[in-house]
C-alpha cells in the first residue's frame, strides 16, 4: 500500500532540452497569464477531440528571468504552503515560475488540447542545484512531448528546464489527460501499463491489488482546508483557473464546489518535509487522484520511507513518501515522494 | 554504582500548595492566570510563614497566556506578601512548564547562586486568549504604525470590506505542525501498541479512586488551599466505576485503518482523556540550610531530571512519547533501575500514554531499537504507579500539573521513609506538547 517512486521519474535529467527536432522560440520575457488563459478559452472551444493528436515540435524559452523581481511573491508563495522564509526558490516556486511559458505551448494554436478541461495526472521535480532570489542568468524553456494513451483520453507530458549559470538547475515534467482525445492507432490503455515511456517511472506504484483497495495508512498530519486556499494560491501561483476560485466557476466545469490546486497540496507536502531534509538536491514527485473539494478536510501520512517500508531512489540517503486523504475516507487525493539526490 | 553527576550541594523541597483544580467553565470563570498564581502562593506564603520574605527565585508560568500577562509570575508575586525584592521570570514548556521551572530553580539552589525558591505553574481555559485572525491582525499593526489618520484609515478599510476578519481565534490543543489534536495524537500511538479500552478505563477508575481516598485521608489538606468557594478539585468522581466509564463514546481515534483495511477500535473517551482545568500550583525549595534556619520542614530532594523530545512529526515516534526516552537515561546516570522507585508518578494526559509507557519499557525490541538499551528497560509494579490519584482525576491545567505531582511525590517518599526508616524515591514523567518530556528523581531527604 505503499507509494514509491522509481528512480528516472522526471525522465532524462541529463538536461537535453528539448527534442532535437523542435524550434525553440526566444521570448522577451515570461508570458502573463490572464491573457494566455483567455487565448486558453477561446482555443479550447475549437480543439475539439479528434483522431490525430500531433504536439508541436516547439519549445518557448526565455533567458534572463529576472529573479530578484520575484522577491515578494516569493514570499507569499512561502506564506501560502508553508515553506519556511528563505531566499532559495523552492521546487514548487519553480514549477510556478515555469508555469506561464509551459501554458503558453498548450495555448498555441497547432496544441491539439484544449486547455480549460486539462486534468493533471501527475507532475515529477527534480532539483539538482539551488536557484536564489537575484541570481543572474536564470533561463526556462518548456516544451510539451511523449502525448500518449490514457484509458480516459491522451495524456501530454509538459516539460519544463530552468537553468542557472548555464548549468541545468530544475526540470519539472508535469503530466495533463485531455479526456475523449485520442491518439491515431491507440485504442484507449490504462495509464501506466508496461510499455516504459519515461514518467510510467514517475508513478507511484502501489503495490498489490489496485487502487480500489488502497488502505489509508496511520496519519501523520490533517489540514483543513478553507475556501479561501485556492484563491491565495491562485494569487502566488498564477493559476487562476475557475475551477479553483469559486463554487460557481467549478460548477461550470463539474464539480460540486471549488477543489484546491493539486500542486498546492504537492507543494505543501514538500514544505513539510522542509529544506533541512531534502537539501539542496531533491526528487519531488505527486500523483493525484480524486480533486480535494474545498473547504474540506485531508489526512496525511508524510512518513520517512524507511518506516513506509518504500525503497524511493535507490542510492538516496533518506528520503518521504506521502499519502492524503479526505478525513475519515478511504478517498485518495494525492500521493508522491521527496527524496535528496 | 558510580554516579556520573558532579557533586553539589542538595536542593530540597520544603513542601507545596495549589488551588483546587476546577474543570474549565465551572468555578474559576473569570478568574485570571495570575488571579489564581497567586492565591496558590499565597498559599504557599501562609502555610510557610514567608510573609515579607526575600526569597531567590519565583519561576513559573503558563502555556495559554494573555499577551499582558508578559511578566506573569513577577506580577503575581508583586501582589503577593513576599518581599517585594523577590525577583522572578516567566517560562514555559507546554505541559512540562512547572516541572521545568522546577529544574530551573533547584539547579540555582545546588550551584549555590539562590538560597530559596518558588516554581509553579497556572493555566485557564475559562479565560483563555482570544486571538485576531492573521489578515486583521495585519490591518491592525498596520493602522498603528501608520503616520496620520489618513493612513490609519487606509490601513483598516480593508476589515470594513471583510466582517469574517473580525472572527476570534481561539486556542485549542493542536499541534501546530500536524494540525491533529493531542487526542488524535495519542490515538494513533495508542493504536500502533495496541492498548485496550479495558486497560484505559481502569487507569482512570484507579486515578478516581485513589485521588478520593487521598483527599479523605487528608492526604491533601495541607497542599491545597480553597479557592472560590471550592475546596476540592471538581473532576474527582470517587463514586465512578468501570461499568460507568464503559459508557462513555469514543472521543479520539476514529476512522484509523488497520494494515489490512479493517477498522481499529476507536478507545479513547472523555473518562480516559483528561479534561480541561483551570488551577494553579506552587513549590517551595530551598537549600538544606536555608530550610533548617528556618525551622521548615524538609520533605524530599530534589535530585535530578532529564528531559527529551522526539521526532513526532512524520510519524515516526509518538506525539507523547518522549519520556519514555528520558527516564532511561535520568536512571541510569543515577545509578538506578525501575526497581529502585518507590512511587511512579506518571502525568495521566490520557490514560493510554501511561500505558504506551509503560509498555514500551517493557518492549525488548523498542527499548533496543529506539532507546539504543541492551534489552527491555523494565517493569512498572502497577502498585506503585499514581498512588493518589493523578491528571485523569485531578484534572490538568497545563503548566500547574507539575507542580501538583512534585508536591504529592515530595509528600510520599517523606512518609514512606518515615515508616522504613531507609530512603524513598520517586520517579515522576511529565510528557508535553511538541513531542517534550520532562522527567525528574525525588528522594526523601
């Protein structure tokens, strides 16, 4: 019943970039995302599913992001999950830093996605040296690839590389089903069959019988959670998608309530564990399940891995695996692994 | 054998005092932290004759406090009969608070930098703090800080905009980096050793009985003072029994899976949980030659304590578990075994945490594993285990509870050794908030 991460979960780390074959475009400066969403919107309405999903072979990039700009929100980003007040830009910052170029591929044109409707599956981190509030030289390309079956529609991996002084300092693949998509030739698969695309490692194996028959082990924390988290971290995060602002806003979408933002309650997961644990080189991976409606109530168990009986990263000193809940339900909301590298 | 512990002269404890304990929203509404400090001390004065004495030290303090109770004990002693010279300091370590302050005080004693000394410890939950939510808080240091009403205003415009802001906050017993409750703490660890509801409720049958025949004997008439028309702590119940305290519905624990998906009883109650108190209780120590000068009696000493904290936080140990870990350790620096103890004074904040005690003392591979003993730390004669009752029928208003237990245990061992004619020692085991334990060696002096 225990979540593990395999090793190569955020796929190659050896920092490539993008594939060889796509264009990488040089933008200014990251995207806003207000207007990408309404170009969002608008796009979605025609990317209707059809038999032939082709991604882009196109990368955004954007050199020389301005990090000491970032200082307040940094800290708000801090107040909001939890991390403790530093100057390092924790993995979770980071993927929210990154966020607006990788929206930006989803939005073009040519993406065969719609992007209001897109469920995240799963997202995988890995941190291989600290990025600081004012370091120079700070680059972020995103690029989405590896669209592949889901029983449920396509999933699409979107990558994202942040590179400080030249050197690859993060990679986040975070992984999106687009339901009723198909891929030409696929019929529909569960997700992580045999097969080794590069996150089926990313996700967490439970062991046994299905997920039917998970069994939420002894917690270790609960969070209740108020309406308000999803406007906050929309306002750090710049997720400002409506299914996490209000009732009426996921209602258009089909959820009884608003739910919180699956990477709020990743990265609040992360926090917990808390930089002193995961140093300065870090695995973070999340899988989510059923959308955690607010307000709400979630049990954790954020256990050290060697009382979880799970085997993280093989060669990792240490490491967490972390489960959540709905209180007093065997509802599983999300589940993934911090692990020093 | 040898003891490790550098030579020093003796701190004794000379006796104590309390207000009875009254469980929360019942005697002591509207009565304050340091209302109720310091009739315990004055108490503490009566009984001693200290009127107008300069003693060393007042050190106490509570866990729940009002932000103007900042200098809390000084305040209370410069409204009590001692000497206004008298100077003190406020502490706190959650539940551990009166026995730490009672580490504190005895330590200046032994080093020779104090002659005498107060610790104790008060708490309210009838007048407990009310606090501001964060956003208004923000608004209301901002408008203070602010030059000129035009600002001021502009810095509380947004509360106009937000009547939920205006919600107090109240304190509860959660621990702020888990979000579970104490009760739901111990649960988990309570389901992790497997204790028995049986086992719970006759700890709490025992703690009942044995505090009522305590105070019938007169066991406490001279520790306690009456206070607000109350003359006995309010959560004793002498006529309950186990048929009763199996009524009562489970309260923490609910909703735990077992590995294998079924249901683990849910086993703590009201009757086996310690309920909410107010109360306030004081010690008196002093070197032995203060004492003696002064024709006071001599109780116990107090000779050594230990405290500990465990890593709670991701599971890996319990919540209240800690002194488990510094009894081995205060033993053993003392030369002394389990076997050695006349009296185990063991904080009753649920009856299961005596137990999870008791039985990871008992536990070969834990005692090995996590404490790093070569086998099983021993066993607790059950005889010997809360003689007069404690926190399950006291009640426990946090900080006074340690106090509560140093003045009964100084009590036991003083009579014990009178009886014997040869030395008696307590143990007593406070386990606090924050995955603390504070633990302390009584000997009759």
């Amino acid at each position: 019943m225990i979540a593990v991460t395999g090793a190569g979960g955020v796929g190659s780390v050896a920092g490539a970039g993008a594939p060889p074959s796509y264009a990488v475009t040089e933008l200014a400066e990251l995207p806003a995302l207000g207007g990408l969403y309404a170009r969002g919107a608008v796009g979605s309405v025609a990317k209707r599913p059809r038999a032939d999903v082709a991604l882009p072979p196109a990368a955004y990039r954007v050199t020389d992001v301005d990090t000491t700009g970032t200082g307040p929100r940094l800290a708000a980003y801090q107040r909001v999950v939890g991390e403790p007040a530093s100057d390092v830009l924790s993995a979770g910052f980071l993927h929210v830093l990154a966020f607006p170029l990788a929206t930006a591929v989803m939005v073009r044109p040519d993406f065969p996605l719609g992007l209001l409707g897109m469920v995240h599956l799963r997202n995988a981190v890995r941190v291989l040296r600290p990025v600081r509030l004012g370091d120079d030289g700070v680059e972020v390309t995103a690029w989405a690839e590896n669209a592949r079956a889901h029983r449920r529609g396509v999933q699409v991996d979107l990558v994202a590389e942040i590179l400080a002084a030249g050197e690859l300092a993060y990679r986040g693949v975070s992984t999106y089903l687009a339901k009723g998509f198909t891929l030409p030739g696929v019929g529909a698969a569960e997700p992580g069959r045999p097969g080794g695309s590069a996150d089926d490692g990313a996700r967490p194996r439970t062991s046994g019988a299905g997920r039917d028959s998970w069994v939420p082990p002894l917690p270790t924390a609960r969070w209740r959670l108020g309406k308000d988290i999803g406007p906050a971290y929309g306002a750090v995060s710049g997720d400002r998608n409506p299914i996490h602002l209000s009732s009426l806003g996921a209602k258009a979408f089909g959820f009884p309530r608003a739910i919180a933002h699956g990477m709020y309650t990743a990265a609040r997961a992360l926090a917990e564990v808390g930089p002193a644990r995961r140093g300065d080189a870090y695995e973070w991976t999340a899988e989510f399940f059923k959308p955690v409606l607010l307000p709400g109530s979630v049990d954790l168990a954020i256990r050290y891995a060697s009382d979880a009986g799970a085997d993280v990263l093989p060669g990792s000193a240490g490491g967490f695996v972390y489960d959540g809940w709905r209180t007093g339900r065997a509802v599983r909301h999300l589940a993934g692994a911090v692990a020093p590298l | 054998m040898a003891s490790s512990i550098p030579t020093t002269r003796e701190a004794v404890i000379i006796g104590g005092n309390r207000i009875p304990f009254s469980r929360a929203g019942k005697k002591y509404v509207r009565t304050s932290n340091q209302d109720m400090f310091t009739a315990a001390l004055e108490g503490l004065v009566a009984r001693f004759g200290l009127q107008n004495e300069l003693l060393g030290e007042v050190v106490g303090g509570a866990v729940l406090k009002n932000s103007r109770d900042f200098n809390l004990i000084r305040e209370s002693v410069l409204g009590s009969s001692l000497a206004p010279a008298t100077p003190a300091y406020d502490l706190q370590q959650a539940c551990g608070t009166g026995l730490e302050a009672a580490i504190a005080v005895t330590n200046k004693i032994k080093l020779g930098q104090i002659e005498s000394a107060v610790a104790g410890g008060t708490d309210t939950i009838s007048d407990a703090p009310i606090a501001v939510g964060d956003k208004l808080r923000r608004a209301l240091l901002q408008a203070s800080h602010a030059r000129g009403t035009g600002d001021r205003v502009k810095a509380l415009l947004p509360v106009l905009g937000h009547p939920k802001w205006l919600a107090p906050e109240t304190p509860d017993t959660g621990e702020p980096r888990t979000g579970l409750s104490m009760g739901e703490h111990q649960a988990i660890t309570t389901a992790k050793w497997g204790i028995t509801r049986e086992a719970q409720d006759e700890i709490a049958l025992k703690s009942h009985q044995n505090l009522y025949r305590a105070w019938e004997e007169g066991f406490f008439d001279d520790l306690v003072t009456p206070f607000r028309g109350l003359s006995r702590d309010d959560n004793l119940r002498g006529d309950t029994s186990a048929e009763k305290l199996a009524t009562l519905k489970p309260v923490f624990g609910r909703g735990l899976t077992g590995e294998d998906g079924s249901p683990l009883p849910a086993t703590m109650t009201a009757g086996n949980s310690t309920p909410l108190t107010d109360g306030a209780s004081t010690v008196l120590f002093g070197s032995r030659d203060w004492a003696e000068e002064r024709d006071l009696p001599v109780l116990a000493k107090f000779v050594d304590a230990e405290t500990a904290g465990v890593d709670f936080v991701h599971g890996h140990e319990g919540l209240l578990m800690a002194p488990v870990a510094a009894v081995p350790r205060l033993l053993t620096r003392n030369g002394l075994t389990l076997e050695d103890i006349d009296f185990f004074e063991i904080h009753e904040a649920f009856a299961a945490t005596v137990l999870t005690t008791l039985a990871a003392w008992e536990d070969e591979d834990y005692c090995r594993d996590e404490l790093g003993l070569a086998g099983a730390f021993g066993k607790v004669d059950r005889d010997k285990l809360n003689v007069n009752g404690s926190s399950l029928a006291a009640g426990h208003p946090f900080a006074a509870t340690g106090g509560r237990i140093l003045a009964t245990a100084a009590k036991l061992v003083h009579a014990k050794a009178a009886e014997t004619g040869t030395p008696a020692r307590a143990l007593i085991s406070v386990c606090a908030a924050g995955g603390l334990g504070v633990t302390a060696l009584v000997e009759s002096a």
